[in-house]
C-alpha cells in the first residue's frame, strides 16, 4: 500500500468511526470497510 493509500483510509476509518458514534473496539472492521470504500480490497 502506498502512503496516499494508507493515508487516505485512516482518513476514510476516522470518518466511519465518527458517523458511528466513536464505537470501541471497532478499529478493524473500520479499517477494513475504508479500504473496501476506497476499491483497495473486495467488499
């Protein structure tokens, strides 16, 4: 993964985080629905 690629799906997770009401424990499934958003892997 580049750095514009990792840097953009923090930013995409932080998002996803927010919208859900800062839930914890739930930076995995964050991360992982960034980078599907992002078309970095399959939904």
């Amino acid at each position: 993964m580049t750095d514009y690629e990792t840097e953009a799906t923090r930013t995409r997770a932080y998002e996803i985080w927010e919208r859900e009401g800062r839930p914890a424990g739930q930076h995995e499934s964050h991360w992982r629905q960034a980078l599907a958003e992002l078309g970095l892997i399959q939904p």
